[in-house]
C-alpha cells in the first residue's frame, strides 16, 4: 500500500496509551499526598512516613512520565509541549520533596497545591480526543517521514521555481 493512500489514524497510538498510563499512575500517587498529609496533622504520625515514601515513589513515576513523553512525542507525534511540562513537573516534584525534607512548609504546601493542580489538568488533558490526534507534518517532509529540516526542500521534488532555487543555475543531477 502507498504511503500516500494509507488510510488516517483512526485511535491513539500505544505511544499515547503508554503516556496515558504514566500520568494517571502518577496523578493516583499526587492525590494521595494531601490526603496522607492531613492524616498527620490530624494526630496519625506514622502518616508522615508514608507522605515520603508517595513523594520519593512520585520522583520515579516522574521519570517514567518523561519516558512515556518522550516515546509520544518522538515515535507517535504527540503535542511537543507533553516533553517540557514532564520535566517541569519533575523539577517541581523534586524541589518539593527538598522543601518537606527541609521543612519549609511556607514553600512545601503552596507547591503542593501547584503540583496536584498540573497533574489533574495534565491527566485531564492526555484522555482528551486532542491528544490523541498526531501533530502537523512539517512543510516539505515526505510521506514516510524521512524530509528536509527546511521547507520546501525535500528530495526529489520540485520547489515552485523548478527543480533549483530562483537565481540558481539547473545543476546536473548526482547519482551513487
């Protein structure tokens, strides 16, 4: 089958099911926080070691966040802008836990508050039908994905001035 009749996408690729799966796992894990949290305050301090094995268990599922992005937005042409918000997040999540350890609950709990709001809107987003739809090709990239970084240069085709530039000369065509 040509690569040009080949028929849309027509559901998520395993890309995106992959990243759906990290983010859900990791947003259970943020949820789970506030709660423990407030298990403490409320006189149960053996919720306090559990609060920080979650935050350190978050710091993996982060990780596997950024893999499952990166697999998206490389191999499934998923939303570019999934890779840098995982690594934000990431970055928030360690910071996070450096502040519960340090005990600066003045930085500890609005941050808090932060990461649960990204994850939910994060998680929210990645079940949503834009995610599931690939990003644009670029202008002037073949069919098979193989194109030029600069558009309008792909191989083989003819730019709207011929096969060369407009102020070129036709140059003979080179052959391995």
């Amino acid at each position: 089958m040509d690569v040009a009749t080949r028929p849309a996408r027509t559901g998520p690729l395993i890309t995106l099911w992959f990243l759906r799966l990290a983010v859900t796992a990791h947003l259970v894990a943020v949820l789970a926080q506030p709660i423990l949290a407030g298990r403490y305050l409320t006189g149960d301090v053996d919720a306090i070691t559990a609060h920080g094995a979650v935050g350190t268990a978050l710091a993996a599922l982060d990780l596997l966040v950024i893999a499952a992005a990166a697999v998206d937005v490389v191999l499934g042409r998923g939303r570019v802008w999934v890779l840098p918000a995982a690594v934000l997040l990431f970055l928030a999540v360690g910071l996070q836990i450096g502040m519960g350890y340090a005990r600066q609950l003045g930085l500890h709990v609005p941050l808090g508050v932060g990461i649960v709001t990204a994850s939910v809107l994060f998680t929210a987003w990645v079940w949503t039908p834009s995610a599931s739809r690939a990003r644009p090709r670029r202008e002037g990239a073949r069919p098979d994905g193989a194109g030029s970084a600069r558009p309008g240069a792909a191989v083989g085709s003819a730019g709207p001035h011929g096969p060369t530039g407009p102020d070129e000369q036709a140059r003979p065509e080179r052959r391995p």
